[in-house]
C-alpha cells in the first residue's frame, strides 16, 4: 500500500530527483532529446533537481515518505518558465544535452505553443521509482490535486510521452486533446485535459 502523500520540502529535494531520474530512465522524449541514448542517473539527476528547485516554491510538489513517487504541478498562471530561469539553470541542461540543448529548446517553444490558455493546474511531471511501480503510489500522489482542482472548479493539463500511460490518465478522466508528432523525427506526445467534475 501507498504510504502517506505530502508536500515536499527543501530537504526532500534531493531524493525526489533520483526518484524523477530512475522513472524516467526509458521516457520516449528524454531519450530523443539526449540523442537517442540513456544517460547514467549523475547526468539526469542534477536535471531533475533544477526542476525542482524552479517548481517547489509554488507549493504544489508531493512525494510519498520513503521518496517512492513524485510530482510537480504548477498552478493556474505559473506553468511557463522564464528565459532568465532557463538562463540561470542552462549550465546543468547543458551538461546533460551538450551541443543538442539548443535544438531541444524548440521542443519547448512548440509545446508551449499548444499549451491551453484556460485556467489549469499543469502536472509537469510525474514519476515512481521503477522498483515501486504497479503499487498504487502513481494514483494516490493524482489523488489529491485532482479532489482540488474539482472543488476549485479548475481544469487540469499533461503531456504524455507514453501510449501505455494513457489508460492510467484516462481513469483519472484525462482526455487526450491533441496528437503532436515532435519535429527531427521525435516520438509522439498526447496532450491531455482533465474538466473539474
């Protein structure tokens, strides 16, 4: 069983990245925008980490508490990531994408282009350590932004970069709004949206 959700703090961080770092070893969108290879856990970690470190004030990260799963969510108006945080975090991007990182920030101007306009909390990402999957921590972390964002009557958004997830979000009442193939040959991504019940 699930162990307890709660918001994360500072002194979370670090485990949390691992966490994000060993669930998306095999995603279809990291392994394209890193050439299409698998990069060891001390590249992708310090990656993880900064989207944390971007994200955390907003007061809407959860974990479980041994650090079996993750999320970030954004609230209404607080999704889209200035130029001057990409500026103060490029280091870290740099040295997990190299020369790609450039190329890789068009992926991100195209999503931001289909990103809806409506009031939504953005779940920009969600994970469980492999070795936890398939024991219920994905679907009690959703749990309770999704009890939120009803009473609030606020919609909810995602990407999702795997075909096989689209079934965990469906049971949530995502509903893929959009197919996007990414330019350079990438993998197809659905970008899904929940209504407030």
């Amino acid at each position: 069983m699930p162990s307890e959700v709660r918001h994360a703090t500072p002194e979370d961080r670090g485990p949390m990245a691992l966490t994000l770092a060993k669930a998306f070893h095999d995603d279809p969108i990291k392994h394209f925008l890193c050439g299409g290879r698998s990069l060891p856990l001390e590249r992708t970690t310090p990656f993880f980490d900064a989207f944390l470190r971007i994200q955390m004030p907003h007061g809407e990260t959860y974990t479980t508490a041994g650090h079996e799963a993750v999320t970030i969510w954004s609230p209404p108006g607080k999704w889209k990531i200035g130029v001057p945080t990409i500026l103060r975090y490029s280091p870290r991007f740099l040295r997990m994408y190299g020369w790609r990182l450039l190329p890789n920030l068009l992926v991100l101007t195209d999503l931001e282009k289909l990103h809806p306009e409506e009031p939504h909390y953005y779940l920009e990402f969600i994970g469980t350590d492999p070795a936890h999957q398939g024991k219920g921590f994905g679907r009690a972390l959703m749990e309770p932004m999704l009890e939120r964002a009803d009473r609030e009557g606020v919609g909810m958004y995602l990407e999702n970069s795997k075909e096989k997830n689209l079934a965990f979000y469906g049971r949530h009442g995502f509903e893929v709004r959009q197919e996007m193939q990414h330019r350079r040959g990438g993998p197809r991504q659905w970008l899904m949206w929940r209504d407030p019940r």
